[in-house]
C-alpha cells in the first residue's frame, strides 16, 4: 500500500514544529549589567570629583561603595560617605544605588534613602528608567514621572529635571573606575546648572562596610 502525503498536511506539518532557539548578542544594557556584577560582592574606595559649592561638605570625605547585593534582576550598592551629615559612628550610611531591569527591556535607577534607626527618608525611592540603549560602559537615567511628583510634593522643584548617569568598567580592565553622577542643566529646563560626580577606583578592593541603615 502507498501513502501519499498531501501538500497542505506538509505544510501544517511545518507551521507545527517548534521554533528554532535563537541566540541573541548580548546589548549594550546586558554588557553593561555583566561589568557591574564582575564586581559583586566587593567594596571600592573613592572621592568627589566635581567642585559645586554645594557639595563643599563632601570635598576630600572618604567614600565606599560596595557592590553588595546581585542578581540578573536586582543590583544593589550602598554609598558610604564619613562625616557628611547624619553619621554613627562617623559614618553615613543612609543611601543605596538599587539597579534594576525594567518592564519595557531597559534598566532602572532608584536611590533608597534611609535614616540610622532604618527608617525610609521622606524622599526616597526616587530615579529614572534608561530612554536610550546607551553603552556597555555608560547608562543615564532621565527622572521619571513618580519621582517628578515626590520632588514638587517635597519642594524640591529643582530636582525634576536631574539625570543621574552611572558608569563601570569590568573587572580586570587596566585603570577600571566605577562613576556615579548626579546632573541637571539649565538648558533642560532646571533654574540653575547642577552637577555632582563621585568615582571609585576599582582596581583595588577595600573592606566590605557595614550594611547600610535598614538593611542588615
């Protein structure tokens, strides 16, 4: 006996096998996220590099941050500043970097602000998400609409133009730095120019800090 097979049922046949796998390149973003957690675990000393007048309290301070807490969905990196206001034992460790990856396949940039009794601050949780793809080294993140409305809510006009950008070089990259940057212009809209920018060297580790206030 001969079975013929017709085209139609070869054609159902093929539209019913499972798609191939496809490997897709790594982006930018992906890169990007690859060369903060080659840090995990590690904390880095570093200083103020921009000169505003309103940072004068911070010039020459000693600063750690620590890459203390990774996963392919959440990194999260506290920012330790010595004698810079509220302080326990000369230390302030109120504020925490928290990266994350957005609903939309961008990142995500929130700043949690806690007191010494791990209390949240009034403002906290204020940031913005990626509007461009930018590159393995460099993400900046435009405030976004929650934070706008915690800044007008709080009298804190001036800040709902703020675009805070943050920068990594992998582990093992001769003269790697980590940045971190705070900056509002006054062609964006802002009253007057605004810019803050503290950079790590992370060529050599130091000492894990203590957990940030309210997280241990």
């Amino acid at each position: 006996m001969i079975f013929r097979i017709t085209l139609p049922f070869l054609a159902l046949a093929a539209c019913s096998a499972p798609a191939p796998e496809i490997d897709l390149p790594p982006t930018a973003q992906d890169k990007f996220w690859q060369a903060l957690s080659s840090h995990c675990g590690k904390a880095f000393a570093g200083q103020l590099v921009s000169d505003d007048a309103a940072d004068t309290d911070m010039q020459g301070a000693a600063m750690v941050m620590h890459v203390r807490e990774c996963s392919d969905e959440r990194i999260a990196i506290p920012f330790h500043i010595e004698g810079v206001g509220e302080v326990v034992d000369g230390w302030n460790r109120s504020r925490t970097w928290v990266l994350t990856r957005n609903d939309a396949g961008g990142l995500r940039l929130k700043h949690d602000h806690r007191h010494a009794d791990g209390k949240s601050d009034t403002v906290t949780m204020y940031g913005g998400d990626t509007a461009e793809s930018g590159t393995a080294k460099t993400q900046s993140f435009p405030v976004d609409a929650e934070s706008i409305a915690m800044f007008e809510t709080e009298g804190l006009d001036a800040s709902v133009t703020n675009v805070w950008t943050v920068a990594v070089d992998p582990a093992g990259t001769e003269g790697a730095t980590f940045a971190y940057q705070l900056q509002r212009t006054i062609a964006g809209g802002a009253p007057e120019e605004r810019f803050f920018r503290v950079e790590f060297d992370l060529t050599q580790a130091a000492d894990a800090p203590p957990a940030p206030w309210g997280h241990d």
